[in-house]
C-alpha cells in the first residue's frame, strides 16, 4: 500500500476539505501532515456547514480513523472549540481523532509575537491570520518549541515558561507590550480538556498501517504556491505545502507516495499579500467574489479573484508530481460569456511561460479566451448533462496541463461533485 495525498494548487482555498470529505469512504485513514489552525477547510452535507481549521476533514465519518501528524502546530484554544462544534453535530471524536505526540504547540506568546513580527513589517506585510503559525514553525527550527507529547511530562511547565521567557526578551527588544493572560489561561484548560484524546507516534502508527494494507489519504493545507520554498516568497505561509511535505510531514518515504490528488479552482483566488498575476480590480472580479462567497472561512476577510493562471498551475502540478486534477467551484464560471486563461507573464516586454524567481507585481498576464456557458450547472450529476462549452472548457485544461480531470465540484455540498471517468 501506499498514501495517497490530497493538497492545493494554488493559493490555498481551493476546496480541500470538501474533496476529502467526498474522497473518504475510499479510505481508511485521512491524516493531516503540514499546516495550523490557519486552515479553513469548509464541508457542507445536510444542509449544515463546518469549517475545520486543525481536524482531518474526514471526521465526520464515525468509521474513519483521522491523525493530526508531526507537521502541524496546534493551538490548543483552537482545537479544542473546534472538537466541541464538531461533537455537536454528532462526530464521535474520542473514537477516531488520533493525535501524532510530536506535532508542536502554539503558546499565547506566539500569536503576540505573529503580532509584533507583522506590525514591524512596514509595507511589506505578509497578511498573516495572526495566529502564531509563523513563530510557532520558527521555535520548531529553533529547537525550542514544546510539543503535544510534552503535556505529559514532570517538567512541561518549566519548559513552557523557559520558551516563553525566550519570547518576552523579544518583546521588549522591539518595545511591543501586550497582555495574553486571558488567553493563557484558556490556553490551560483547553490543555486539560485534550489530554483525554488519542496520542500516537505517527510515524510509526502510519507505517504499521501500510504494512497492514491500510488505505490512508494525506491531506494538505493552504496552497502550493504559498510553500515556504517554492511560492511567492516571502508572501507564503511557515511550512511546505507540497507533496514533498508528506514525508515529513507524516514521517513516511518518497517510496511510499502513491496517487497525487492536484485541486484547483476553476478560477484563482488570494488572501493577503503578495503578488497576483491575474487579480481582476472589475465587475468580473466582484462577480467572482459574490457567486463563490469569496470569504475567507478562517478569517472572514474578501479573497482578492482573478482569471485562472495556467502557469502557476503547470508549475505546481510539476512541483508535486500531480496525476490526478480535481477542478472546484466550475459553477460560479457560469454566466460569463467569455471565460480566460492566462498562458504566459509579459515582464518587461518579454513573455515568459514559466514561474519566475521573483513574482512582481508589474507582471502582465497573457490571455487565451474561451466560450463561457450560460447555463445553470449546480444539479448536474454526470459529465453528460454539463453544457459543451464547459466540457470542451474541460478539456483545454487536460491538454494544457497534461493531466486528466478525475472530479468536478459543481456547488458547495458533497453530493454536487462529478466524478469523471
């Protein structure tokens, strides 16, 4: 057996948690390996809507075992509100919610130093979520960060307030003075409410389970684009988003890696910072905004929209060694009559058709334009009731990309995706 994995194309948003979702029955085991609560994967079935930030999203099938692995920082306030949501809504979370006791613990003082590190920015803001991801992943590297596993040991607190005393010399280096005593005591209880969960050694618990035939699907969060290697640095999130990720994300081998499933929207979309090659400032933007909800799960905030970019895509499915394309959000496409594809960046007057060193934001998009469709796609169940323009729509993106279109989500509820053989 190998793991399967299931990660973002683009700048994150692209529909992950309802994919998975959909994707779960075909497997045993759905494990989380990189990312925060920064995540805001959105799954709708029952006429009901969850938003998970730090949960697999296959925890809402009671049969499923579902891991939060090595790669992901926790905030425990976070975690624990989410398990009380999603118990409310009948997920059995005690039973099948596994915790790898190496994933690494944000501390209240992160989410004020995420504060200070931004507020110093100047103009170059990232447009962080501002929940202690980034230095949380920073003390990982740093080798003083406290882990999950710790929460269990005699000395917890000495190395809690050693870490924190580390941040408090921070703060006053840049003269930053806040006050995180509600939260950390929050912070506390919600340690003591998620001692009562399942803590494993991921690594070994995941391989065990593929010596033993075990299906597992790795779910991603975020982006590719956002990888903290390969996107448009420095406006990327803190940890590596791509296929990559897996191996240490999990603890598994390159060998181990099976089927590569590639998500993208039909159209982009960014939060935050950062340049954005095919950002639309029209009413074509704002109309992709108003028919796909463009706002951010997590955070609330509008998502800038803008035209797919067929380079950035080529380069993450090179990144991550996609074999398997899923496209989401094809219905909000519909009722334009034309729809573009940028093929290439002019920079500088030269046109390029790979992703550069550096993404500026005097890049000029390229366009190829194809028919739109006009009509209604949200009840449509299998290719053949989708209208040709949005078939041949289709298509196009198999022969640019060179890889085969395995789903299509053509609305927000888990029945409203067509599997195409």
């Amino acid at each position: 057996m190998k793991i399967d994995v299931l990660l973002g194309l683009q700048w994150g948003d692209e529909g992950k948690g309802k994919i998975v979702d959909v994707l779960t029955p075909k497997y045993e085991i759905i494990a989380r390996f990189q990312g925060g609560p920064n995540a805001g994967h959105t799954l709708e079935f029952n006429n009901i809507k969850h938003v998970l930030h730090t949960i697999p999203s296959g925890i809402f099938h009671d049969e499923k075992i579902n891991i939060i692995g090595n790669g992901v920082v926790i905030d425990p306030v976070i975690l624990m509100n989410e398990i009380i949501e999603a118990e409310k809504v009948g997920a059995n979370l005690k039973n099948n919610l596994y915790i790898s006791r190496k994933a690494q613990l944000i501390m209240p003082s992160h989410r004020m130093l995420d504060q200070a590190y931004e507020e110093n920015k100047a103009d170059n803001k990232i447009g962080s979520t501002l929940k202690g991801i980034g230095p949380a992943y920073t003390d990982k590297t740093a080798r003083i960060a406290i882990r999950i596993g710790d929460v269990f040991f005699d000395d917890f607190i000495d190395k809690y307030n050693s870490t924190k005393a580390h941040h408090n010399k921070i703060f006053k280096g840049y003269g930053f003075k806040g006050n995180n005593d509600d939260y950390e005591q929050k912070w506390f209880r919600a340690i003591e409410f998620l001692k009562e969960f399942k803590y494993i050694d991921s690594e070994k618990f995941i391989n065990d389970a593929l010596k033993t035939k075990h299906s597992i699907l790795a779910e991603g969060a975020q982006g590719t684009l956002l990888d903290i290697d390969f996107g448009s640095y420095p406006f990327v999130t803190s940890s590596n988003t791509t296929s990559s990720g897996v191996c240490t994300g999990l603890g598994v081998s390159p060998h181990k890696i099976g089927q590569v499933f590639g998500i993208c929207k039909a159209y982009c979309t960014r939060v935050g910072g950062g340049p954005f090659p095919t950002e639309l400032h029209d009413n074509d933007g704002q109309t992709l905004r108003d028919n796909g909800n463009e706002y951010g799960s997590t955070t609330g905030r509008p998502r800038r929209c803008g035209w797919l970019d067929m380079v950035a895509l080529k380069y993450a499915i090179m990144l991550n060694g996609v074999n398997k394309l899923i496209i989401t959000k094809v219905d909000v496409l519909s009722g334009f009559e034309t729809i573009k594809v940028a093929i290439g960046y002019k920079i500088n007057g030269k046109i390029i058709n790979h992703f550069p060193y550096e993404m500026t934001d005097d890049i000029e998009p390229v366009y190829e334009e194809l028919p739109g469709w006009k009509t209604d796609i949200t009840n449509c169940k299998k290719m053949e009731d989708l209208p040709v323009e949005l078939r041949n729509y289709i298509k196009y993106l198999e022969v640019q990309t060179g890889v085969k279109v395995k789903y299509l989500s053509v609305g927000p509820d888990r029945i409203q995706t067509i599997k195409i053989k």
